[in-house]
C-alpha cells in the first residue's frame, strides 16, 4: 500500500474519526443501528487517516500527498 493521504488530509480524518467514535459510543444517536455505523465511519476514518491510505481514493485516482488528480 502506497500512501496517497496529506498532511491535512489525514489530520482531518483522524479529528473527524475520533469525533463520530465519541459520539458512537457516548450514545448521542439513540436509534441503535445508527450509533453503530457512525461509530463503524469514524474507525474507518481513524485508521485510513493513521496509516495514510485510502483504498477509495486509489479507486478513483485520487491522491493528496502529492496534491495530484489522475
């Protein structure tokens, strides 16, 4: 796996995923099966943030570390 995730890109994803993991498990959405796809989202974001690739965005072609589209 080859990094295609920023600096700021990747921050943002681990701000945002540790935001929807509090808000997964501090229960805020109290319909069941949301809370646990906004908690599934937000461990999706920390992880692709924390290693700085995004299958998604190899699919598309899309690659912020060297600010490039294509």
């Amino acid at each position: 796996m080859q990094k295609n995730e920023g600096k700021i890109d990747r921050a943002v994803r681990v701000v945002l995923g540790l935001v929807l993991l509090y808000v997964g498990a501090a229960q805020v959405v109290t319909t069941g099966m949301a809370t646990y796809i906004i908690a599934l989202l937000g461990l999706i974001l920390l992880v692709t943030g924390a290693t700085g690739y995004c299958a998604l965005y190899s699919i598309l072609k899309l690659d912020t570390l060297n600010d490039k589209v294509g």
